[in-house]
C-alpha cells in the first residue's frame, strides 16, 4: 500500500471504461491503496483528461461506446509518450495483447483481473516512471516499448517466435522452447524450415521471395493451419499467426504459434460422430420424423423421405399431415395431442401414409416426447412400412372369411392334429352329423377315436403318411355317413411338420350306398 506524504502528491490515475460496476470496483480498490481517482467513460473524455492534466497511470478499457481503445491508446501516447497505459480488458487473445504493446501499452491484464495481479502492475508502474515530461526523446520511448512487449512475449502461453527476411530464426520465447522440444541456443541463428515437413519448405522459400520483391503474402495477417516438427521429427498439427513490421534495421516477421493437436482431436472425434449419427439416422431403414406440437416437420432422416418419394428439404417446415391418408388425419391429430399430454410415454399406432406420387402405404409408428435445446417439447417418431404385413393380413382375413363361410354352410368338418396324431382342434357344422360338439375330442388319438390300433386303417394311414409329408384324399364312411376328406402335413413358418390338418365334407345324399366290406375301410388316393 502506498504511505501517505504531505510532501508529494497523491499518484493520480485514470480510470477508463464504460461499465459502471467495473469502474466503481477499480475506484475502490485504488482509492483504498492511496491513489487519486478519477473515471470517465468514453474515449473521447479520456483524451480531454490527459491533455488536462498529468496522471501517474491510465487504466484502459479497449471496448468503448464511442471508439475502439487502441484508437485512445495512440492518441494518448502521442500527447505524453511515457505515460504508463495498462490495458485491462476482456478481449484477451494473444494477437490483440500484442498489438497493444506494440502501440506502447505498459502491460495488458484480462478481465476478470487479479486485484494482487493489477496492484502490482500498477505499482511498478507508478514506481518506475519517470515524470511525464513531453521533451522526452522518441528513442528513450521507444526502448521502454521494446522492454514491455519482450516482457509479454517471454510470458506469453503460446508460442512466439521472430526471424528476419531470410527466414532466420533471431529469437524465441520459453513457450516456442517447450513446443518444440529445443533450446533458444538450438533455435537462434536456424532456418525456419528446421521447424516444418519437408512438404513446406518449398512453398514456404517462394514466399519469403514474393514478399521481398513485391511485399505481398498470401498469409500475413491470416491464421493458418499447417504441421510443425519437434525435434524428434514427429509431427503435430498448429495454427499459425503471422505479421510483419519494417524498421530501419531491415524486414522482420513474427509467428505466433499454437498447438491444436487436442482441438483436432476433438474435431475428428465430432467428424467420427456425426458420420457415426448418420449411419444410425439417415441411412438407418426406418422412417424418422420429429415433429413440433403444431404438426410441422423438424426433422426427417434421408431414408423416411425417399422411402414417400420427397427430398428431405420438401418436407422439413411442412405439416406431418401432408403424408397422412385423409381418412385418417382425424386420428393422427388425437395420437399427436395424446403424445403431448402422456410426456414420457411411448405411444404405437397404424395408419396410412401417402406418397409423393399418390400410392398409399400402411406404416406402424411409436412416438414420445424429447426436447430441444431450448427445452421445447418435440414429438420423436420411428415409422415402420408394414404394407406387407397388411396385404399378408388381409388375404389370411379372406381366406379365414372363405373357410367360415365353408365351414358354417357346408356340413363340412375342419380338424389338427399334432404328430402324435392326437386332435389339437375340430370344427365345422358337420360336426353335429356325428353328434359332437366344437373341440369336443381335442386330446384324444386317433387311435382311441375310431377305436383301431391298426396302422392300415384307412384315416390312421392317410394322416400317417401326412405326417410324413404326403397330401392324402380319400373317402371315409363313419357313423353310417360318408365323408369326402383330405389331409396334408402341418407345417410351422420355418416349413417343420409339426402334424395334420384335414378337412371332411359330407357326401351322403350323392353317394351310393357302400358294400358291406367298405364301411369302414373307405378308399384312399395320394394327390
């Protein structure tokens, strides 16, 4: 903490900045420490105050309402060239740092600022000073620059390095040191190519050549990307900053230096994700849709819109319901709201979706509710084509529709067995003829039903030779009825026999009356 002296003079220093609440805490802190205080808010006023007065030190701010800082930080210098300007700022790349100390800034501190950091700063500010003395001669000014900004660039956290027009290396910071595994000693005095792949160094010479007959480069100024060597020869990938400046000693060039191997890492990471996503989303055989709680598409992956004839980007933006068979929009409404309203749930249901070109498929969609970055409440849906599943369903409908219609007109009966030849199901109105009821012998063999252990027995062989993979049709008189019947093995989806199926229909009324020795032998044909 600055002593008090009735003898000298309280330090006077000048506080720059337009945010109020910064300011009040800087006037605070310093008024604390001794120091006289005052605070202005634009450049313009900051100008009028140092052509007012002296100031032991000036703490500026570079975003200002009314011009840039680096425009105030000139205009100051060129009116008391000693005064010690610290520039405390948010703007904390390295390239605006040093191109405040190279307009003669004392030091540069970020925001939020260390208050032991700034103390500091400040005291050897104030402390090395000498008076503000206008006659002070531009080379004594200018030496004090070069100690501050050689002071910034040995303490800087990336990489610095300055050569000449030739692309000689005269000197690198501590951070240049570490990156690339080398000494200054084993630096200084080498070629920048030392430091590059082979690939570059050709490009890299015609450079130095265009700049040197023409002052023209295609990087100055810019950030690059390339790789850079350590002196292990391995590569790592950099990004690379480069500005100029001409003295009376000749050309010279600095480069400030970054590692990104982390940041490239991470890039291909992403790379690897999104390619990863979509896999999963664009390419993944199923329908996806988010849409918004009006019904309006979000999103839709590639394979949803080719598989309804669409480019992606005419459906994003449009109703959901323009895909949706018009019968059937009513419906999908109530699916949609019921979704919004059970939050967490997956809700499933079937409809018909149109496509592009007016053809109409039947899909099976399961939707819940997921949320956006803004926590907006999105429907996410997973659409299934199950338009085979339903023209499988409907001709089984029809065929079943068929059957009944047989079985409920015709005296017919409709029997299963399994392999042991035991009845798993009996149907049909002919069943009253044999005065059985639905199902009634379901668990009895064969066997035990015609009351034969005989192989041979007309109906036990023909649903042996079934089970054996045979269609059998042939003729049964029983009970003093005849039957038309045919039986066929009964297979399962992955085409196994798993027993019989057969089917009787009764033909007594066009049948002649049998010989005694047929009743119950019947006669049998392979078809």
């Amino acid at each position: 903490m600055i002593v008090d002296d009735p003898l000298l003079p309280h330090p006077a220093v000048l506080i720059v900045d337009d945010d109020p609440d910064i300011a009040a805490g800087l006037i605070d802190l310093l008024e604390h420490d001794g120091y006289e205080v005052q605070s202005v808010q634009t450049g313009r006023e900051a100008i009028a105050r140092v052509s007012e007065r002296s100031f032991a030190a000036v703490l500026l701010d570079l975003g200002l309402p009314d011009c840039d800082g680096s425009e105030v930080l000139t205009a100051i210098l060129s009116m008391v060239p000693t005064l010690p300007v610290i520039v405390l700022t948010a703007y904390s790349t390295l390239e605006r740092s040093v191109a405040s100390l190279g307009q003669g800034a004392f030091a540069f501190l970020a925001k939020p600022y260390n208050r032991e950091e700034l103390r500091s700063v400040l005291r050897r500010a104030v402390g090395g000073r000498t008076p503000p003395l206008r006659g002070r001669t531009q080379d004594q000014a200018r030496t004090a620059e070069e100690e501050r900004f050689r002071s910034v660039v040995q303490q800087a956290t990336d990489a610095i390095i300055l050569a000449n027009a030739r692309g000689i290396i005269l000197s690198c910071n501590p951070a240049a040191q570490r990156l690339f595994g080398r000494t200054e000693p084993q630096m200084t005095g080498q070629p920048l190519t030392m430091l590059m792949p082979a690939r570059y160094r050709e490009a890299h010479q015609r450079g130095l050549d265009r700049f040197a007959a023409s002052g023209e480069s295609r990087i100055l100024g810019k950030t690059v990307e390339m790789h850079a060597l350590r002196q292990d020869e391995s590569e790592f990938p950099i990004e690379l900053t480069l500005t100029t400046w001409t003295s009376q000693q000749g050309t010279f060039f600095c480069g400030i230096i970054r590692d990104i191997t982390l940041r490239k890492r991470a890039e291909e990471a992403l790379q690897l994700s999104e390619e990863r996503y979509r896999v999963l989303y664009d390419d993944n055989p199923s329908m996806y849709f988010t849409v918004d709680p009006e019904g309006l598409v979000q999103s839709v992956n590639r394979f949803g819109a080719d598989q309804l004839g669409y480019a992606v980007s005419e459906l994003i933006g449009q109703p959901v319901f323009t895909v949706v068979h018009e019968e059937d929009r009513a419906s999908i409404r109530r699916h949609l709201a019921s979704c919004l309203a059970l939050d967490g749930h997956v809700l499933t249901w079937e409809f018909r979706k149109v496509r592009k070109d007016g053809t109409v498929i039947w899909v099976k969609e399961r939707a819940r509710v997921v949320r956006d970055h803004a926590d907006r409440p999105l429907i996410m849906i997973v659409c299934e084509d199950i338009s085979e599943r339903k023209q499988a369903q409907d001709a089984l409908h029809h065929r079943e529709q068929g059957l009944h219609l047989l079985l409920d007109k015709v005296p017919g009966i409709l029997w299963t067995t399994d392999r042991d030849l035991r009845f798993t199901s009996s149907l049909g109105t002919g069943l009253t003829l044999l005065r059985h009821r639905p199902n009634e012998v379901v668990g009895t063999t064969l066997y035990d039903y015609f009351d034969s252990r005989d192989d041979s027995f007309p109906a036990i062989a023909a649903h042996r030779r079934a089970i054996a993979g045979e269609s059998i049709t042939y003729e049964q008189d029983w009970m003093g009825l005849t039957f038309h019947t045919h039986v066929e093995p009964l297979r399962n989806d992955a085409g196994q026999i798993i027993g019989t199926i057969g089917i009787a229909i009764e033909r007594t009324p066009y049948q002649r009356k049998p010989a005694p020795d047929q009743t119950r032998e019947g006669r049998l044909e392979s078809t």
